[in-house]
C-alpha cells in the first residue's frame, strides 16, 4: 500500500519531461492541495496530472469570462457525468448486431496473421494470433489496450491522448472530442473540466515564422527532399563554412549573430540601427549561415547560448545578458523554422505506417516518392528502437526482486506514464515483446524490398548497416572499406551527412524519436574518430568538465536556493521525514505521519475534520517573512537568493506582459 502511494506521488512528480519556472510553481500547489488529498485518501481520482511537454505549454490561455470556474461547476459536471453514464446503457440492439457482420468480408482480407519469431524469443509459430488493420467498423469501447496497440491506433483514455505504436502518450495533450474536427495546426485550448491551458495537436506542422501550416513544395517530389534535407549552393556555404581545426565557441557565436544582423527601423521614430530581427521575422543570411554549418550547429550550439546567457545573467551583466538571450531565441526560430518541412513529412509517414502495423507487405503502402520512403524507413526505424527500449525496460522491471531493495530502482526504470490509475501506454513484458517483434519483422520486410531501400540517401542505408557491427574499429573499417566504395560516397561527405540527419532528427518529439536520435549522435561520434571532426569545441561550454569557476570554467555559472513558497512541493519534502518501504508500519501510520507534516506546512488537515490552527497560521506567517533555511544535503554549500534569474524581469518569462491564469479567478465554493 505504500508502495502504491508513493508510486503515484513519483508520477506526479515525473510528469512529462519539459516544464517551466510558472507551470512549476503552480503544480506545487496543486500537488500540495488537491493530489495529496488524494494521495492520503488512497483514492486515484482526485489526482490532476501536470500539463507539460511541450514548449506551446507555456502559454496559459485564460477561460474567457463567460465560462464558468472549475470550482463553481464540479456539482454540474458530476450530474453531467451521471447523465452520459445513464445514456450509454440504452443501446440499439439492431445497430449492434449489424454493424460487425456488415464489413466482416473486408475485415478479414485486411486481417494479417502474426509470423512470430525474430529476436524476442518467440517460438516459430504462434497459432492463431492475428494482428488486425484498423478498420473504420473497429469499436475503441470493446477492444483492449493491446488491441488498439496492434490496430495502429491510440490508446483510448478518457481525458488524456494514449500512445500509439508510433507515437507517445501525452497528459498534457487534450484528446478530441466526439464530433470535434482536428485543428490543422496545434493549438493551446483550455480544458472545460479543469480550466487548465492544453495542448490539443494538429494535422500539420506549424511554421512559427509564418504562423501557419507548413506548405510542402509543388514543383516536384525533387524539391520536396531538399525541403527535406535543405543545402545550399556552394559559394554560399564556402563563405559561411566553419574551420572545424580551429573555430572556437566565442567565435561561432560571433559569425552567427553577425549573419543573423540586419538593418533595422523604427517606422514610428525613424531610428535605424542594427540588430537581430524581431520574433518572427528572419533573413535569408542567417538561413544560409546555419545550413552551411547545420552539422557543427544544432542542439549543442542551442546549448551553448543557454549557458552563456545563464552566465551573463549570473555575473548581473544585464545587456550582455539580453543580447545573448535574444540572439538564443532567434537561433531556435531558425532551427525549428529549417526542421518544419522535414517534421511534417515525417508526420505523414505515421498517418501511414501506423494503422497498417502488421501487415508486411510493405509495398502496398509503403511505396512512393524517394522522400516518402526515407521518412517511411525513419517512422519505422524509430518505432523499433522505441519498442526495444520499452522491451529492456520490461525485461529489467521483470527482474528486479518485489522488495525494498529495488523499490528505487522500480521507480526510475520504464516509462513513468505506468503509474497513472489507468496507464494510457503498454509497459507489461508479455505485450511489448509481441509489439516489438512485429516492428522488427516489419523493419526487416521493407529493407528487403529493393524497390523501396536501396535508392535511398547514404547516411539512411548506413543505420541499417551500421547497427549490425560491434565496435568502433569494425564499424570505421566497414565505413571506409565496404560502404563508401559501394555506394559511391567519400568518408567525410558521409559524416557530414550523418550529423545533418541527427539534427533533423533531433527536433523531432523525444518519445518516440530520441532513442533512434541518441543512436545516430553515437554512430556521429564513432564515425569521426581519427578524423578532425572528432575535435568538440562544444565540450567545456556545456559538459562542466573544468571546475566550478568563473576563471577556469567557460560554461560556468553560480546557482543558488530559493525562498520556496510554504505550499510548495520542495518544502513540503524538504520537511517530511523520511518513510523507508517496509518500516513506516501500517497505511494508517503513514498517513497520520505525513498528514502531521501538511498540518505544520500547510495550516490545515487532509483528512477532514475541524478548522485550522490560528496559531498554527500565525506562526506560519512569521515564518515565511524570514528566509527559508535549506536543508544542508540539498544546498550543498551554494548561496541563498541570488536573484540573478529576476535580473532580466517579466520578459524572461512573459514577454514583458503579466502573465494571467485561469486559477487566479478561482474561488472558494461557500457551502
């Protein structure tokens, strides 16, 4: 039981892996108030999962002033609730009995039986398993979760978008509902039931520069893959080129923010000057500047100005600071600006491989233009090596002994979705190894197809050869002696190509994608060794590798602790004592137990009964006015409240604007 408490506590706190500084503080309330009431009532209802994920989370749209609170309407949407239930169980009999036996004949030629086999450790044969096609006529209602897996299909949960066999599951995504038509772009909408800002996905790609759908090219399929892998001419990318023997971190941010400068005026004023153009706009320069350089750039240089920035801002350089951050966030307009074409073709290659999982005959849909059959092989690809990871992680979780001693070890493996009450994902060892076998079968099936493998781009073929071979000395004799030769390609042009292809890769979403992703960055890293590309001056900006001074750590800046709200979670776990599995005693003890703290942090009681302690409140109110003391383990010697992260005001987080959330409107129901 307290396995199971403290579990759901971890998925709460998990959540999803990108969060902001505001979404933060405001998820520390709600995990003080209403999911730890839930917590210590042992009931999974009350909890309210973290929006997250997505950096489109960061805006919170506020509920206009005609819809009504989430508070006011609990009441209402329980009777609501109560309503739909009552309606569901009046069913059309004629309807029900009709609606399989008409598309029956189809349903079965679109019904491919699973081989079995492979890696996994399934027998040869697997009797009568099938694995069916998603099919108009299929009922999410009377299908399993395992079922909806191998239709191709996303799991069905309510309030939350399950995952699919090529795609993630998302809480902080809002699942559409019956009759609602999909956005063509993704859009932030604020969730009825809560109030809450969510994402709710669309069907294409949004280019932020223009706002809009990307529009692929419709001069020809030619054209579409240089959307997809855009280059430039060679006098271009000889005037831009980096030195890789030479260049340096400083003068790589030099070169890029003079490509991104242009004239700039002030149609008002009439000022001129120069500058980095304003959110959204971008120049033709600063475009040819980074595909020049797009393999020596990416995610590491995004990093680079992350941290030089921080720095600047730690050392209360305030304009260095802003120019940094300004120059930051017009590199990542141009990066997610350059990857959208290659996301959406990416993006119309699940709408096709996904609910066509199972079927090996991979030329009935897998088929067409060269840039479709690339991003078809990446779909696929990254499917299995999502499915793998899931596989090892079962494989892991399966072993590990069910007592105290691996109880972290529980916690920290596989994907922490599996906490929820219902998970909208598939976790269990039996069904994973089914599903990642499949996706071997069906990776092995379209590679063996010559009409849809083998004229594909080099740095492509060569994941599938590369995979194959242990170590970094065969895999660099393979490169030089066997591949290049046969496929007509030098050594240098195919790293290049390589580390282009990991940074398309790398803005796409890391789940499904970032296992495939960090396998690409290795093959990077093991290709270039020997060579001059094998030199990162990227290293000590981003890697902390020369100490924890201003003198000898480029990269460094001085972090600090926090005055933590009292409601917040930190100080809440600051405070509890610790509760070690199979010593707290019973469920009521550890109840009574951390109930005691709530009461001391947070002024109240959870489990019902009588009115806060005046003194209590007093005391807590003295005591939030001093500074809060931090537990030495956590603080580990670093200073308390800078407050350099303030030093560039609201515009660091709001754009200059205050921020508003639905929350601030809330208030307390008087009974």
């Amino acid at each position: 039981l307290v396995l199971s408490l403290l579990q759901r506590i971890y998925s709460l706190v998990a959540g999803e892996r990108t969060t902001t500084m505001a979404s933060a503080s405001i998820g520390g309330l709600l995990f003080s108030s209403a999911a730890l009431i839930a917590a210590l009532s042992l009931s999974a209802d009350g909890f309210v999962a973290p929006s997250s994920h997505s950096s489109l989370a960061r805006s919170y749209a506020p509920a206009s002033d005609s819809s009504p609170s989430a508070l006011y309407n609990r009441q209402a949407r329980r009777k609501d609730k109560k309503k739909k239930k009552r309606s569901s169980l009046i069913v059309d009999d004629d309807d029900e009995d009709n609606a399989p036996a008409a598309n029956s004949q189809s349903y079965k030629k679109q019904e491919p039986i699973l081989l079995g086999g492979g890696e996994i450790g399934f027998d040869s044969e697997v009797g009568e398993s099938k694995i069916p096609v998603a099919t108009s006529s299929s009922s999410q209602s009377s299908k399993s979760k395992l079922d909806q897996e191998l239709s191709g299909e996303r799991i069905a949960e309510e309030g939350i978008v399950g995952e699919s066999v090529t795609s993630a599951a998302s809480v902080s995504d809002m699942p559409l509902e019956p009759g609602m038509m999909q956005p063509d772009v993704t859009t932030i909408v604020t969730d009825p039931d809560t109030g809450i800002a969510r994402i709710q996905q669309g069907k294409y790609v949004m280019d932020k520069v223009t706002g809009k759908a990307v529009i692929l090219s419709s001069l020809g399929p030619e054209y579409r893959l240089a959307q997809m892998f855009p280059g430039v001419p060679p006098e271009v990318r000889e005037q831009y080129r980096f030195d890789w023997k030479t260049v340096t971190v400083p003068e790589m941010v030099e070169q890029l923010k003079q490509a991104c400068t242009v004239p700039l005026k002030n149609s008002q004023t009439g000022k001129e000057w120069l500058g980095v153009p304003p959110f959204p706009q971008i120049s033709n320069p600063a475009v040819d500047f980074v595909l020049s350089n797009r393999d020596y750039l990416g995610h590491r240089m995004k990093k680079a100005l992350g941290r030089l920035k921080l720095r600047s801002q730690s050392q209360f350089k305030k304009e260095e600071a802003a120019e940094l951050r300004e120059l930051w966030k017009h590199f990542l307009l141009l990066e997610d600006h350059i990857s959208a074409p290659f996301r959406q073709i990416v993006l119309n290659a699940e709408t096709i491989v996904g609910p066509n999982f199972g079927n090996l005959d991979m030329k009935s849909y897998c088929n067409g233009e060269l840039y479709e059959r690339t991003a078809n092989y990446l779909v696929l690809k990254s499917m299995v090596a999502h499915w793998e990871k899931k596989y090892n992680d079962a494989m892991e979780l399966d072993a590990l002994p069910d007592d105290e001693s691996a109880f972290m070890a529980q916690l920290y493996t596989g994907d922490p979705k599996r906490y929820l009450p219902d998970p909208p994902i598939i976790f269990r060892l039996a069904e994973v190894s089914r599903i990642t076998s499949m996706a071997q079968q069906m990776v092995k099936a379209f590679v063996d197809e010559e009409e849809l493998f083998d004229d594909l781009p080099a740095e492509v073929k060569f994941i599938e050869s590369a995979l194959s071979i242990k170590g970094g000395t065969a895999l660099r004799q393979f490169m030089l002696e066997e591949f290049c030769p046969n496929e007509n390609v030098d050594p240098a042009s195919l790293r290049e190509g390589l580390k282009r292809l990991y940074q398309q890769m790398f803005n796409m979403q890391s789940d499904p994608y970032g296992d495939l992703t960090m396998t690409l960055w290795n093959l990077c890293v093991a290709t270039s060794v020997g060579t001059d590309e094998a030199r990162d001056p990227y290293e000590e900006y981003i890697a902390n590798v020369k100490g924890t001074k201003y003198e000898n750590n480029p990269g460094f800046f001085q972090t600090y602790t926090f005055n933590h709200d009292k409601n917040s979670l930190v100080r809440f776990l600051d405070s509890s004592k610790t509760i070690e599995k199979g010593t707290a005693g019973s469920a009521e003890d550890v109840t009574r137990q951390i109930q005691g703290e709530a009461l001391q942090l947070l002024g109240f009681s959870f489990g019902g009964g009588g009115s806060p302690n005046p003194a209590t409140i007093s005391a807590d109110t003295d005591r939030v006015e001093k500074d809060y003391d931090v537990p030495e383990d956590r603080a580990i010697g670093r200073p308390h409240m800078m407050g350099w992260l303030d030093l560039l005001g609201d515009e660091e987080l709001t754009g200059g604007k205050k921020e508003e959330f639905e929350a601030d409107k809330w208030e307390e129901v008087k009974s």
